[in-house]
C-alpha cells in the first residue's frame, strides 16, 4: 500500500549497541508491508566528507529498510537530483510503529558510487570490534550474509530497488 499524506510523516531513529545513533525526521513514500521507504535530507550537522564521497546540507536520501532483510539502500542526491550513489547499512530488520521506524546498525557498510565503477566495503574493522560474533554468532552471521549480498547485487543485477 502506498503511504497517504495524511500518513507520510515519520521519525527514523538508527540504533548502535542499544543507544540513538541519530534520529531525524523523514517523509514516508512507500510501506508495501516488506519495504518501506522514506525520503530525508541530509539529517548530520554540517558537511561528511568520507573522501569517497561527501554528504553535504541540501543532498536527498531516499532510503529502503526491508522487515525482512538485514539491510537498507540509501539513494544519495544533491540537492539538484544528482545522483551521488547509494550508501547501504546493515541492520536488523526494520520494525515501524507508532510513526517511528526503528533500525539497528551493525557496522557493516557498504557504498557504491553512481555509475557502479566503484563498490566499497566498509567498517568491517568496527564489525568485529563490536563483539557481536560472541555475543550473538547468529546474527553475526546474517550481517555478513546480507553485506555479501548487497555486494552480490550491486556488482552483476544492481541493488534491490527500483530506480527513482
């Protein structure tokens, strides 16, 4: 079903080790009961700059959480529409309630630029710092199974969303 304007706003709150990594507000686009998908703006203070590339005040994300899936594809634009690529988090799978969509971060990351030359795993380091392989040896092993995946993906059929 697709989210009417009377339903449309919505608060994203991305979790690390039980804490708020940061919450925002966010305008629901799409809940078809798997995928949900919301558009923000640039939610951080200032400008990102992760050399590979920037996420500035004014850029537009228009991001897909899965209850199924143990990541989301964030669309990254300018704030002209420009495409700068899509930064994909892994996570648990989404829950919305109550106007807030909740999603916990594993630290795994993966970014792949606009023309699809560049697909770069990330923060794998932080992964197995985070301690989750002992803590939870399941779900440490669906994060990585789902950072496979989007690599998978993003190299031979594309990521796992229609394009905007």
């Amino acid at each position: 079903m697709s989210a009417s304007s009377a339903e449309s706003a919505v608060t994203v709150t991305l979790t690390k080790g039980g804490r708020t990594k940061i919450s925002y507000p966010a305008e629901l686009a799409h809940d078809d009961g798997t995928r949900v998908t919301v558009r923000a703006a640039w939610a951080a203070p200032g400008v990102r700059d992760f050399g590979f590339v920037r996420f500035e005040p004014g850029d537009v994300f228009t991001e897909h959480y899965w209850r199924d899936r143990w990541y989301a594809v964030k669309e990254v634009r300018t704030a002209s529409g420009g495409l700068k690529g899509w930064y994909c988090d892994v996570t648990r799978p989404a829950v919305l309630r109550d106007g807030e969509l909740l999603v916990e971060d594993l630290d795994l990351d993966l970014w792949v630029s606009a023309d699809g030359s560049s697909v770069l795993r990330l923060d794998e380091d932080e992964f197995e710092e985070s301690g989750l392989a002992d803590r939870d040896p399941a779900s440490a092993a669906a994060a990585r199974r789902a950072l496979d995946e989007l690599e998978h993906l993003a190299r031979t059929e594309g990521l796992p969303v229609p394009p905007a």
